[in-house]
C-alpha cells in the first residue's frame, strides 16, 4: 500500500500500526473496518488457556509449529494447589517440546513478562492466548491477545484475521513527579476513555513525553491498555528500546520504529503527564477511578504488589527502596510477586529482597498467583489494594471480598499506612538500574516429535464441531446486565483453575456467582439462549467463556454490544453472536431464529414466540465466519479447508 493521501489528495505519513500490518498481511485487506488476515511472527500460550489451545492445535492435525517463535508459559497456576495443574503442565511441557515450542516452567514467572524481556521483537506480530499480550507493545511489537482456537491456527502457521482497528494517538507531554507512575497514566487514561473507550481501537503513543518513559514502564501501559478495551497499544521503538534489549543480551532484535511525524490518526488524546497525580481504581471496574484524595484514609486489610502489570524490577526495587528500614502495617498482610524470575533474581542481587522481607512483606513466587485468585483470596468484606489490572467483583477468588487498584508506589505507602495513603507525602526514592540477569535456565528449547505428550485423565478433548440447524429454537436460560465479564462467565480461581483441560467438569461452573441454577437448566433444556447487555464478554481471553457455554448447548448469545475477543471466540467455538435490542427479551421466553440464509451483511429476526413479536437483529459476523459458523466453528473449518 502506497502512503495514503486525505481528501484534498495530500499525502499523509503513516501510523506506526500501519506500518506493521502492511508487512503483515496475508489475506484481505488493511483498510480499517475491513476484515485483515494478518501473518503472526511469534504465538504464547499459558498454561490456563494453553491446555485447550494446545489440544485444539492437535485437533488440527499439524506436525509441528509454524510460527517463527511459540512459547508455552506455565504462570497462572504454577503453585499447583491441586494434582490437576500439575497433570496440565506436564501435558504443557510434552506438547510443547513435541511440537516444536519453547516451554517456561513454573517459578519463570508471567508470560507477559517473560515474554518482552527474552524474546519480543520491535515491528514483529505477536498472538498469544492472554487478553495481556499488548504488553509486547511496550518494545513496538504489534502483540494481540486472542482465543486459544485463534493462536492454535497462528501457531500452526495460519492467519489471524480481525477487523481492522481505527487508531488513536495518544500524545504524552511532561514528565511524571515524584510519587506517581506509569500505573498512573493507565488510569488517567481509563478515566478520560472507559472501559470501552478503545473498543475497535489500536492505542498509539507519541509525544516529548515518550523519553522519559523506560521499556518497563510503557509495558505497564501497553499491558493495562487491554481494560479499555483496546485491540493492541503501541510504543515505537526507539533507543531507549535499543539500551533494553542491549541490556538484555539482544541488541541485534533491535529494530527502529516509529509512526511518521505527519501520521493522522482517528483519534487523539492528549495527555500532560506533569499534572497527573497518584490515582486508585476503587472496586468493580479498572475505569472506577479516583484521585489519591478522594480514597486516602480507606481501611486495607492487604496489598498485593506485582502482577504482569507492575512486576518489573523498577518497580519492585522501588518498592524495597520505599519499605527500607520500615514495616509494613500489623493490620495487614502485605504480599509482593515478581514478574518473573529475571527480576526475582535481580531483587537477590541488589539487596532489595532482603529489605523487602525485612519490612514484613511476603515473598512468593514469579507467577499470576492472587492476580487470578491462586492463593492469598481476601476474606469477606475485605479490600485489598493491588497492583494488578483488575479488579472485578469475584476477581480474587471470592465475590465476598474486594480490590482496588492502583501503583506499586501507591500501594507501598497504603501497606506503610494500612489504609490508603498518598506515596507523594513519604520521602522521594530515585530508582537505580542494575544489570539485567540473564538465566534461561527454566526456558525449556523442544526436543521434538520423538518427546511422548503426557495426558492425565483430566485433560479431555473437546467434543466435536457440527453444523448448526437451520432454526435456532429454545428458552432464554439466562438474562444479565450491561458489563459482563468473562470471570462473569466463567469465573477463574481456586473453584475452576484445575479444570481448564475438563470441559464437562468446568462447565458446571459457568455464571457460577450469577445463577448457580444455570449448568444445570441448560443440560436439561438442552441448550438454549442467553440475553446479555453492553460490552457482553469484556475482559480475559478466556475461550471457556465459550467452550463452557458451547459444551452446555448455547445456540447464540443475544446481547446489546460484544466485547471484540469473546465475540471471536463465541463463532470460533460456534455459538452466533448477534446484536439486538434485548429491553424485548425476558427469561423463559421461547425463541426462534433462522438462520439458513445466515449473510454478514443481511439482518436476521428473532421471533419471540412467547410475546408474539419479531425483534430485528444483527448476527455480528464477517463473511470468513458465516461459513465458519456453518462448518460448526472453527476447528471444523480450518480441517475442511485444508482437505
Ligand atoms: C486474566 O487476567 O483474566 C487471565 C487469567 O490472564 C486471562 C486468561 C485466562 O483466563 O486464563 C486473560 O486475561 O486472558
Ligand atoms: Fe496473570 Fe494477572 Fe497478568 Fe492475567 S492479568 S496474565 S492473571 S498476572
């Protein structure tokens, strides 16, 4: 594609976003709003979603992987508080060397993390099965978080398609003061654009305020970027991109990369850096958020530093620097986890881990751990104020306790505290480099096809793809509200992390905190429909938020907008995501649809049998997912494709 010219005819420079999916892509076209089959460098999977990704890329018949770089990440669930994770992994690290991928072992740390620290590369593609992979952005790599049937065909070399996003820039001016971070600016941004803001948006940032930003910190903000919703963030790639990877032992995957100083954007929003103070985001959404001032004083009963948000090592050295020859509050239980071991292993090097566990804080492990509910669940009524990206009701592990969110520096001066406090009012600490340690031990190189794949009884495959019937009838089983997320769904946690290879077993715990009845309603009515509102699906990658749904019999979700991965994973697993005014559809009501002239670009009816009326309605899909649909999902497809 030439460089494109506006409606005068002028030429205008290119986005950085452009720049990339022109190399990238294999099918279709790049022109926004247009479907794009984009050719993808590197894949990851974790062991959470990983199980299903990788039985869904042995379903697909492939020899090996395909893509230039996959890795199989063990982060989620590596303490292994039941056998069956363990049974997960030890599939996770066959498969993986089997098939020709990379595997990190439990105790790595995150992949996220991981993953910008070893292995991303500016201006490459990355798939990976986290709605976190934006993270990469933080180095200039284009890197989308996706379903696991989606990078299963990635990894075994096929296209990733989607909608061509519009992209915002995002213009950073000033420079951050003492007591406020890169967390901060996730925030604000939240703040300015919601939850839904950067839906069918990829974020680009620009501006003088780029220099005073590090690797890790643009990696805080590409990684948060997910909760607005956005397909992708991106920093250009730059020296400061250059000392990092130089600093990591990869200075030859540098690659400069920047949108031209003339680019045009769809959106811009501005932000002055200088004026943004320490914010939190209170409890039930990440864009729940308030300045320092408001929250200060809240009672915390613990604070949780880490996550693939704010795992790295600025910010934990910071943390040590702010804690040294203190305590933490005696009213309550202050956990710290890094990112990954590289930054584990510099916290020993530098003293600062001593210093930590000095103060009072717990030490654990690289790994997701609380973030997604694996240990340290808070108790009934609680608040904990973490570090992490969300902050859900039912998030921790428990809908009986809360979260809030905000910066490790924010989140030091309130465990110093025990309630909320302002970071700025404790003395300003100036965070030193040290050298980067550079230990692959625990990542795994593949031995290939001799290496035999360990299967426990847990681990079943799923069942079959099959065309659907020309009318889709049944009963709405379940009616919810704007906002859904897939923990909604399917809540992650200590009740389902076990069983994220058992789609029977896990599927009993689908709206487990919404209508415990509904498992089992859906298996006696065999299937049937779900009304949802806004934004149905927002939130994680996680396909069992489909594949749940899908083993119970859903025929299609009704709702009043989707959520971009858990649309693409609905007709990926073969349930028809469709648009309409839902204020028209109760509980219990009986509904048929047909849908045998099912079109992308043709409206379909729901009949409400039970009120007697017709609602139009619009199937949200592209041409490439009707036919999809019509094979029965997407691995069915890919096999009949490839006969
Ligand atoms: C999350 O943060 O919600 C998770 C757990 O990392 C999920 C993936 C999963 O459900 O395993 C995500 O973000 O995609
Ligand atoms: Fe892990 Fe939490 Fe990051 Fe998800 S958000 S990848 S659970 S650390």
């Amino acid at each position: 594609m030439s460089a494109s010219t506006n409606k005068r005819g002028a030429k205008m420079g290119k986005t950085q976003f452009a720049k990339i999916i022109e190399k990238h892509v294999g099918d279709g076209s790049t022109k926004p709003g247009d479907e794009i089959g984009l050719l993808i460098d590197q894949c990851l999977t974790q062991d959470s979603t990983g199980t299903m990704a990788w039985l869904e890329f042995e379903a697909l018949g492939a020899e090996k992987v395909l893509a230039s770089r996959v890795v199989s990440y063990n982060d989620h669930t590596s303490l292994s508080f039941k056998g069956e994770s363990t049974d997960d992994h030890m599939f996770l690290q066959t498969v993986a060397s089997h098939f020709g991928a990379i595997y990190s072992k439990a105790g790595n740390g995150v992949c996220h993390q991981v993953h910008y620290e070893r292995y991303g590369i500016p201006g490459q593609t990355l798939l990976g099965s986290d709605s976190h992979t934006p993270t990469g952005g933080g180095l200039g790599m284009l890197a989308i978080g996706a379903g696991g049937m989606d990078v299963a065909v990635a990894m075994g070399g096929g296209y990733f398609y989607m909608k061509v996003p519009k992209v915002m820039e995002i213009r950073l001016t000033g420079k951050l003061g003492w007591g406020v971070s890169a967390k901060d600016v996730i925030l604000h941004i939240l703040r300015k654009i919601s939850v839904k803001g950067g839906v069918g948006y990829v974020l680009e940032y620009t501006g003088s305020g780029l220099k005073t930003l590090s690797v890790p910190e643009r990696a805080t903000i590409t990684n948060m970027g997910a909760e607005t919703g956005a397909t992708s963030s991106l920093f250009p790639s730059d020296q400061i991109t250059r000392e990092f990877l130089a600093r990591q032992g990869r200075e030859s995957d540098f690659v400069e990369l920047s949108a031209d100083p003339d680019a045009v954007y769809d959106e811009v929003l501005e932000v002055d850096m200088s004026s943004i103070e320490p914010l939190v985001a209170m409890t039930g959404m990440p864009d729940n958020v308030k300045d320092i001032g408001e929250v200060a004083g809240t009672h915390l009963d613990q604070v949780v530093i880490g996550s693939c948000t704010n795992g790295g090592h600025r910010d934990l050295r910071i943390a040590a620097d702010m804690l040294r020859g203190k305590h933490v509050a005696k009213t309550l239980d202050c956990i710290l986890s890094p990112g990954s071991r590289q930054v584990e292993q510099m916290l020993f090097a530098d003293g600062s881990a001593e210093v930590l566990i000095k103060a009072g804080v717990r030490f654990i492990e690289p790994g997701c751990n609380a973030c997604i509910g694996v240990g340290f669940v808070p108790g009934t009524g609680h608040l904990s104020l973490r570090t992490v990206n969300r902050n859900w009701v039912g998030r921790g592990g428990t809908n009986k306790g809360f979260l809030a969110l905000s910066s490790v520096e924010t989140a030091v001066a309130s465990a110093l505290a025990g309630h909320i406090a302002d970071p700025r009012k404790l003395p300003e600490v100036q965070f030193e480099e040290t050298d980067y340690v550079l230990d692959d031990l625990l990542l795994l190189q593949p031995e290939g096809p001799e290496v035999e794949i360990r299967r426990s009884p847990n681990i079943v495959a799923m069942k079959n793809q099959t065309p659907p019937a020309g009318v889709l009838k049944g009963s709405v089983l379940l009616k919810v509200g704007d906002g859904i997320s897939t923990d909604d769904i399917l809540p992650a946690g200590p009740l389902t992390q076990h069983l994220r290879s058992n789609l029977p077993e896990i599927s009993k715990f689908v709206f487990y905190y919404e209508d415990k009845t509904f498992p089992g309603r859906a298996v006696e009515m065999q299937g049937g429909f779900i009304i949802g509102g806004d934004n149905y699906g927002q939130g994680s990658s996680r396909e069992h938020a489909a594949l749940g749904p899908f083993q119970l019999g859903i025929k299609a979700v009704l709702a009043k907008t989707f959520a971009r991965i858990h649309c693409a994973n609905l007709i990926n697993t073969g349930i028809l995501p469709i648009e309409c005014d839902t204020a028209q559809i109760d509980l219990a009501d009986e509904l048929e649809i047909d849908i045998s002239n099912l079109a992308h670009d043709k409206k379909l009816l729901v009949r409400n049998m039970t009120k007697k009326t017709e609602i139009p309605a619009t199937p949200i899909v592209t041409e490439r997912q009707v036919e999809m649909l019509k094979a029965g999902g997407l691995l069915a497809y890919t096999k009949k494709m490839a006969q």
